[in-house]
C-alpha cells in the first residue's frame, strides 16, 4: 500500500515565472546571504532559506514551495515596464475568491498563494506592485455608453508610464496590452479603436494560467468567462459593450470623460457604487490633462 506523503519529507522546490515559462530555481549550498525578505517585492540578489541559498538575480516571479507545509512568492523585476507587465500577471487568476479584503491583506496572501480577483481588484494589486517597482501607475475604467445592466457595466485597468514611450494601457484580468500602427495604446486611443472599428492587436503579456474560482451568490458564472479567455472574438465583442466613457482615478477623484448632457447619470453610477468623490472633464480636455500628445489609434 502506497505510503501517505509526509509534508516534513517533502525536498524545498524553487521556480522562476518568466514571461512565457516556469523554470527550476537550483538550491546553492548555505552560504553568506542575507534571509529571504517577508515582502512581495525583493531587489535581485542571493537569498538565504531553509535548506540553502537561491539566486534571484534574474527578473521573473519566484516561488519557493515546499508541498504541504510551505509556499512563498516574490517579484523581481528591474527590467521596466514592459518587463514588470510580463509577469505580474502570475500572481493571480480571474475569479472572486480572494475578493472582499483590503489591499494589505491581497498583497499579504500574494506572498503565499495566486490570488482569485476581478477587474477592480486585480487593477488595485497591480497599481500597487507596480508602484513598489518604481514604475508610475494609475488606475483607469471604461464605462459603457449602452444600457446598464447589473453586471457588466464597465471594466476595470490599468496605464504604467513607460519613460520611453509613455503610458500604456494593461487589461489585468485578461493579461494583455493593446497595440495599433506600431505603438501601444492608451485608454482614450484604446476606446477609439474598439468603438470605430479600428484595427487593432490584443497582445499577451503572460504565459499563465487567466481564469480562476468564480461563483456570486450561488451562480457560477465561469462559462461567461471562459468563453472571452478562450475566444478573441467573443473578448472584442465585449469590449464594445463596454468602451464607453473614460475614467482615471486621479489623486483620489473618478475623473470622466463625458459630456454635460450624460453627467447626471454618469454622478449617479458613482454615488450608487460609492466611488466618490467624482468628477465630469469635457473630452477634449479629459485627452490634454492626462495624455498631452498621446497620439489616437487613428495615427492622427
């Protein structure tokens, strides 16, 4: 009869998540390192653990597991945004199980475990990490311009400034960026294309696994889902029903872009879903306080 594994038995595994890929980590005999940070985000370098010392010299997302008894993950990433983008997607999945907590708590569990969150949720984590990786970051929605529903009114991402190019817009839930005639988009270009029809990429930025645990009172709606993970058709068609009307959080304000005769149902939305405070900026000047020169997906 085969024997129970026992945790105290089990060898400390180390793998590294690169854009692509998860690779083994080789275990270094103990040697003078200081010990593994309790942080989320760690500068590269040699760190002592239980069993050894690893090397976390290179950018990836690490994962030191021992199965049953002990599970850490850390970020390094000194490879700018484009890098940062890549893997911060490994800390979590689409779902709902870890929704319901403060940020502290998302980042405490992100240590130990890949994290089951939703748009918001996984837009606030990523702003968070990328901010501790000394890139700029903000959180920034599309409201549909459609009927409402109770459901899937909007959507929820995330722009990282590039010094070099700079802001890009990253769909956290789904793990990708956005590109047209060459250049990566930004939310105002972003809207544009999908509600002109405007030709346009979705490009993968991480290799891992995207759908996790959903279910809402009672409800799975995992098939809803799968379906816009699975189908980058379906995941276009979406995006129409909710490219809408621009919003940045901008110093603690919901700032929208929208005209004055959709400004009381706009207000309404936030105040139902306390997003407040908020406030209504004419299109024209939504596009030159936040973007400045930021061409549009027409290449105008």
């Amino acid at each position: 009869m085969a024997q129970p594994i026992v945790a105290a038995e089990c060898p400390l595994h180390v793998h590294r998540c690169g854009s692509r890929t998860i690779e083994l980590v080789e275990l270094q005999p103990p040697g003078p390192a200081p010990p593994l940070p309790d942080s989320l985000v760690v500068l590269p370098g040699r760190y002592l653990v239980e069993d050894g010392t690893i090397d976390l010299s290179r950018d990836g997302v690490y994962r030191v597991l021992r199965l049953g008894s002990d599970s850490r993950q850390r970020v390094v990433c000194r490879g700018g945004v484009a890098r940062a983008l890549e893997l911060i997607g490994w800390l979590w999945t689409y779902g709902n199980a870890d929704e319901g907590v403060s940020l502290g708590e998302l980042r405490r569990r992100a240590r130990r475990k890949k994290l089951s969150v939703l748009c918001g949720t996984s837009a606030l984590l990523a702003v968070s990490v990328l901010e501790d990786l000394g890139i700029r970051a903000r959180l920034v929605m599309t409201l549909s311009d459609g009927p409402w529903n109770h459901f899937d009114n909007g959507h929820t991402l995330v722009e990282a400034f590039d010094p070099a190019s700079g802001w890009v817009l990253f769909d956290p839930s789904f793990k990708c960026v956005f590109e047209a005639r060459g250049r990566r988009l930004v939310l105002p270009a972003f809207l544009e294309a999908v509600r002109r029809d405007l030709p346009y990429r979705i490009v993968a930025t991480c290799g891992g696994p995207k759908l996790g645990y959903f279910r809402t009172k009672g409800f799975d709606y995992t098939f809803w889902a799968e379906e816009r993970f699975s189908c980058e058709t379906a995941l276009r068609s979406w995006y129409r029903r909710v490219a809408g009307f621009p919003v940045i959080l901008d110093s603690g304000v919901y700032r929208y872009g929208a005209g004055a005769d959709d400004a009381a149902r706009l207000d309404a939305y936030f105040r139902h879903f306390r997003m407040q405070p908020a406030e209504r900026v004419d299109l024209a000047e939504f596009g030159r306080r936040f973007y400045d020169s930021e061409p549009s997906a027409a290449g105008e």
